[in-house]
C-alpha cells in the first residue's frame, strides 16, 4: 500500500498541473481498459487459453494497456502464461522455506520486496514487464534475486 502510494505521489510531483480530477480519470481510464481486456479475453475459450489478438483491434481502441497479466492473456493465451506463474510460485515457495536464512541479509530484504513490487503492484498498475528497458531491469532483479537464493540453497545443504 505505501508503494502504491509513493508511485501516485511521486506522478503527483513529477507533473505541475496534475490535479485529484486527472488522476481519478486516470483510474476510470485503467478500469475501463481493464474491463475491454477482459470482455475480449472471455468471449470464448479459445480465446481464454490461446488469445484473441488476431489484428490489434483492441488497441486501437484503448488508450493504452495498464495491466500486464491481462495484455499477456490477451495476446498469447492463459496457457502462455504457466510458465511465468511458476517461477513465480517457486520465488515465493522458496523464499518462505529459507526465510530465516535468506532474510539475515539486508540486500536480500531489498530484493524480494522489489520482486513483490514488481510482480504484484506495478505488473497491475502498467506492463513495465513487457517494455524493453524497464523490463529489462525487471527481469535482471529477479535474476539476482533467484541467484541469491540458489546460492542459498547450496550453502545450506
């Protein structure tokens, strides 16, 4: 909550003439995209587990995509997206077996919380997983993360 609060703060600071109005079109903004991606996605299965974008009509449409999971569903199916639910579950999964251990390092706190961040905050508020240098960056943290707790693992066997 205090993440989601600070990145609202921080848009608020970064642009002068933002007001409580911009920002709560903003959200309707997201919502309604949202709701779009979803509508699209459940018109059938076929395009629940394999996708529908077949010719970008819907982001002609839309102003833009504000949520990760629902793009990735959307263009390559519910199926596509096993693969990345299971690295995430084995991230957490493994982080709570070794909490005691992983956690006595500080930049491991860091870390893991800039996964959650990452994985469960901002992949929600817009697709920074899918854009070429932020994701980039993403995907380099959870790596060093996963290297750390592999390391981890091995010390502690």
């Amino acid at each position: 909550l205090l993440a989601i609060l600070s990145y609202f703060v921080l848009i608020i600071y970064l642009i002068d003439s933002l007001s409580l109005n911009v920002l709560f079109d903003h959200f309707k903004t997201i919502y309604i995209s949202n709701l779009n991606f979803i509508y699209e996605i459940s018109k059938s299965a076929e395009h629940l587990f394999f996708g529908s974008n077949i010719i970008n009509q819907l982001y002609l449409s839309e102003k833009g995509t504000f949520n990760y999971y629902l793009d990735y569903i959307y263009n390559f199916g519910l199926i596509s997206l096993i693969p990345i639910l299971v690295l995430i579950y084995y991230t957490i999964n493994t982080t709570y077996k070794l909490r005691k251990k992983i956690f006595k390092n500080f930049s491991n706190h860091i870390l893991f919380f800039l996964f959650i961040f990452i994985i469960f905050i901002d992949s929600f508020l817009r697709t920074g997983l899918k854009q070429p240098f932020i994701g980039i960056v993403y995907y380099f943290i959870w790596g060093i993360y996963l290297s750390k707790i592999r390391y981890n693992i091995k010390m502690f066997q």
